[in-house]
C-alpha cells in the first residue's frame, strides 16, 4: 500500500499543506486508491515547502492545482 504523509509543521502547515490534505483526501476517496494518508512534524526541508511525501520521497512545493497529476503519476505509472 501507498503511504502519503502530509508535513504538518507550521511552516509547511501555514504554507498550503491544511489544504493540500483535503485535496489527498478527496483524490483518495474519488479514486479509490489503497492509501495510507498520515502527518508528520517538520522535515526540515521548510524552505522548499509546502512538503509530503510519497512512499519516503519528498515531494515539495506541493499545491492543490498540481495534486491531482502529480498523485496519478506517483501512485499509478508504477
Ligand atoms: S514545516 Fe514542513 S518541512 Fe518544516
């Protein structure tokens, strides 16, 4: 099974991720992917925020325009 988890440290939190993880959590249920969507503290990778990472990659400036694309190729073409 996948594993999303979504940077919930403040800056990454403050920068978009409050709503990037609505949006995880609409693709997941619109798509019926197995996905286990959790949160995590800082990263330290803030700069390059908002961040989450699939299957242990980070993905960073992560925004709800490009979620859908960007969780098709990383769940799917693979
Ligand atoms: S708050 Fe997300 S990497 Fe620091």
């Amino acid at each position: 099974m996948h594993v999303i988890t979504v940077c919930m440290g403040s800056s990454c939190f403050s920068r978009g991720n409050a709503h990037n993880a609505e949006c995880i959590k609409r693709y997941i249920v619109e798509t019926g992917q197995e996905v286990a969507l959790s949160g995590c503290l800082c990263r330290n990778e803030c700069k390059n925020g908002p961040n989450i990472i699939v299957d242990e990659k980070v993905i960073s400036h992560v925004s709800p325009e490009i979620l859908p694309d960007l969780l098709d190729q990383v769940l799917e073409n693979r």
